[in-house]
C-alpha cells in the first residue's frame, strides 16, 4: 500500500452513517472514493456524495455511490480533498487540474474539510513549488493580468493540451498561472487576489484546511 493509499484510507475513516461526503479530485481522492465505495457496499455505511469535478463525479457513479449536484446543496458535513502544496500553517495550494470553484465551495461549505497528502507535498511557502492558478472572467483577462502583474505576479495563461489555444475551465473561464515573490505571505496574497477585478477563483486556500493528514513511509500525521 503507497503512502497516497494509505492517508486516504485514514480520511475515509471520518466518515459517519448520514453524511453528505464532498470528493476532492486526483489520485489520493480516487483512493478515497475507492475506500468510501468498499465500506459502503461490504460494511454497509450510508452517504451521500457531492462531487468536486466531472472526473470525481464519473468515478463515483462506476462505484454506484449515491451522488447529487451542488446546486441542490447548501452545506456538507465533510470534505476530502489532495493539495499541490501544504505550508506550516496549513494553507493550502489547489486547483492545477483548474476546479478551483467547485473545490473552495466545497472547502467553504464543509463542517469539517480534510486535506490529504504525501510529504512531498510540504513546503515553506505558498507557491514554493508550483505557479498560483489564478481563474479569470475570459473578456477580463488582460485587466486582471495586468492587475495581477502590478501586485508583483508574473505569468501568463495556461495553454491547453494541444498548445494550440487556451485552457477553459468547466466554468468556461481561462486560467493564469502566475508567480509572485516568496515574502508575500498567503494571507496577504489570498487578499490580494480576492480584491482583483476579473478574478473567479484562485488556488490558495487559507485558513479552510481543519485537518491535514500527511503520509510519509508508511505513517500518517495529523496536524
């Protein structure tokens, strides 16, 4: 069992008879709707699930888990969900596959909303690692850049697959993904780009993560 099967196996065991269960996106999540599906069809655990993306979504109806949209959801008791990146004070890095919306809904939504990861996923600093997504109103991304730009960021839009146009969201939005300087905290930079005109969504998630479970040779941490 690799370490990305093993924190998810720890996170499904939040998981209580009645719940309204939200399915992050990516391989530790896929092993959490794995474990989710088994426990409810040999243990007999009853959920409902709400998921974070068509790939989730598809993969829990092939697992005849109960699912249902998120327009008919104001609140959910839990929420499991990977992380690019994971600071000390538990901020998060989301949203390279670009569901950033759906994501923070669910994060937001969440009574509880757990964060699952390996070590490899720790950093210093938000952005440590990977560029911010940054999600933009498609006729507003050259003012959001630009914005973007005078707060110090650098980047530009995200290609798609074929590199022969834009990334779009389901959302239809386009992705810039952007560097900023490391001495930009991430509740500062979390503010900022909440304040930026053109924004739909961005890929730090501050101060939303309750519990990060962390797996590393075979152990699991809380924090």
């Amino acid at each position: 069992m690799n370490d990305k099967q093993l924190v998810a196996l720890r996170a499904a065991q939040y998981v209580q008879n009645g719940m309204l269960v939200g399915l992050g996106t990516g391989s530790t999540a896929n092993y959490f709707i794995e474990e989710l599906a088994r426990l409810t069809h040999e243990q007999g655990l009853r959920c409902t699930t709400i998921a974070s993306s068509t790939i989730s979504a598809q993969k829990a109806q092939s697992l005849q888990l109960p699912i249902v949209a998120l327009e008919h959801v104001a609140s959910i008791d839990l929420y499991v969900d990977g992380a690019d990146e994971i600071t000390p004070d538990k901020t998060l890095l989301k949203g390279r596959g670009s569901d950033l919306v759906k994501e923070k809904l669910l994060a937001k939504a969440a009574t509880k909303f757990i964060a699952v990861a390996d070590a490899s996923k720790l950093v210093n600093h938000i952005g440590q690692n990977f560029t911010i997504p940054i999600e933009v109103i498609p006729f507003a991304w050259q003012m959001a850049k630009k914005s973007l730009e005078a707060l110090g960021g650098v980047g530009d839009l995200r290609s798609n697959a074929a590199k022969d146009g834009f990334w779009i969201t389901s959302h239809g939005s386009y992705v810039l993904d952007m560097k900023f300087d490391a001495s930009i905290d991430a509740s500062a930079l979390n503010a900022l780009l909440n304040n930026t005109p053109g924004v739909v969504e961005h890929g730090i998630f501050h101060q939303l993560a309750d519990v990060i479970l962390i797996a590393q040779d075979g152990v699991v941490s809380e924090r």
